[in-house]
C-alpha cells in the first residue's frame, strides 16, 4: 500500500491543523512570547500570561499529582517539571489546533464547491422553493448552525457535562454553604479563559449588600457562556478531525 494512501494518526491530525494557518501559527508565536516573558520578567503581571493562553487544558494541571512546586529528590522535582512543560506545551498545541480548525472550517464552507459535496437527506426536497417545504427563519437557522458543534461530538458534550458539575457544585456552595471557600474556582478553571472575565464582571455585584446575591448567578450565567463557547470549538475541533480522518487521500 502506498503511504499517500494511509490514514493519518491523531497527532499527525493535531500537529497538522495546529500549524497549517496562519492563525494557528500566530497563536503558537503569542505562547512562544509568553513564556519568553515568564523567563526575562518573572516578576511583571504578563509573567503568568501562558497560562491563560493554554486555558482551559492548562489549569488542569494544578489538580495533577506532578508539576512545579513538588518536594522529593532532585529526581523526582525534575521529572514533576518536566512533565509539567510536556502538560504545558500539549495545551498549547491542542489550542492552536482549535483555532486552525475554526479557519479551516470557515474557509471550507466558503469554497464554491462546498456544498455540492454535503450529502442531501433522504427526507430533503428533490427542488427548491417547493410549498411543502418550510425552512425555519434566517436566525434560528444560524444560531442552530453555529451552536451545533457543542452538542453533536462526543468531546464537547463531555466538556459541556463536566462544566455543569463545576458549576452544580457552585451554585449548592455558594447559596446552600455556610462557608462555600473556593467553590467558585472550578468553573473559572473548566470555563477559562472567558470564565475568568465572567468572574471579574460578577465580583463588583457581591461589594453591594443589597446585591449581593445576586452575584452568583451573574457568575454563572458568564462562566455557563464561556463554557459554551469553548464547547463550540471543541466541536468544531471533533467534527474537522474527523472529515481529515475520512476524506481519501490524493
């Protein structure tokens, strides 16, 4: 067998798509530069900037068994931060896939030949502007288009499950606690780097008495929108690795 002919593996995919644009390309460059920032001014606000550029994959490491800040031998600190940068540099590249597959996607559906290669359902009209057919307005359309991929791949509805625990969670802590503590840091990690915006817009709500309970639910509703949102380019991740995987090799 050729190997034009093979299918190509999931990291060959990921590497493919996370370096094949240039919007891809540019956001490896911004991580590049962040952690060069981290490096030469450690002690600067910019300095911790790559890990919302990895976000949400990143904050997982600070639930790892292993990463900076691990007592043990010499062997055992080194072999933490070295996993710790293996973590790191997956993030970034698991993120810059993402983004090449949103270009790749928009410049797939803007190519003239595109839809004459979707498939037509068997329940579809043989012409169009036919009476039986009563497509559903222009908006609704739209927004079922482009909220599809967060519910149709397995990836995304499992990140989707796993933002509505850590925002469960949050909401029995905060309104059920007596002391709810950092409940409210496990939708900021699931949700980042957007959640992170919907936790500084809800904060100032909380410095009003009157207000104050009202700040959990505008937290809330933020991080659930970040969590969606994320969760759409999951879905487009999902949905263009699996075209690579099945389209025939030239």
């Amino acid at each position: 067998m050729p190997n034009g002919s093979r299918p190509r593996s999931l990291p060959h995919r990921l590497l493919a798509l996370a370096t094949g644009n240039w919007l891809s390309r540019a956001y490896l460059a911004v991580f590049a530069l962040s952690l060069l920032v981290m490096f030469l001014f450690p002690e600067s606000g910019f300095a911790m900037s790559f890990l919302l550029l990895t976000a949400p994959l990143s904050f997982m490491s600070m639930v790892l068994p292993l990463g900076p800040g691990t007592e043990g031998g010499w062997a055992v600190e080194a072999a933490a931060i070295g996993f710790w940068a293996v973590w790191l540099l997956l993030c970034a590249f698991v993120n810059a896939a993402v983004l090449g597959a949103l270009l790749t996607r928009s410049a797939n559906a803007a190519s003239p030949g595109h839809r004459a290669l979707l498939p037509r359902s068997p329940g579809s009209p043989g012409r169009e502007g036919t009476d039986e057919a009563r497509p559903a307005s222009p908006r609704s359309r739209g927004i079922r288009a482009l909220l599809a991929p967060a519910v149709d791949t397995w990836l995304a509805r499992g990140y989707l499950a796993v933002v509505a625990a850590s925002l469960g969670f949050f909401l029995v802590a905060a309104y059920l606690l007596p002391d709810p503590g950092f409940a409210g840091i496990w939708p900021i990690m699931t949700t980042a780097p957007l959640g992170v915006v919907a936790f500084l817009v809800a904060s100032p709500v909380e410095w009003s008495s009157s207000l104050a309970w009202l700040s959990p639910l505008l937290f809330t509703a933020g991080a659930a929108l970040s969590g969606l949102f994320n969760a759409v380019l999951l879905g487009r991740l999902a949905r263009t690795l699996r075209a690579r995987e099945a389209r025939p090799a030239a």
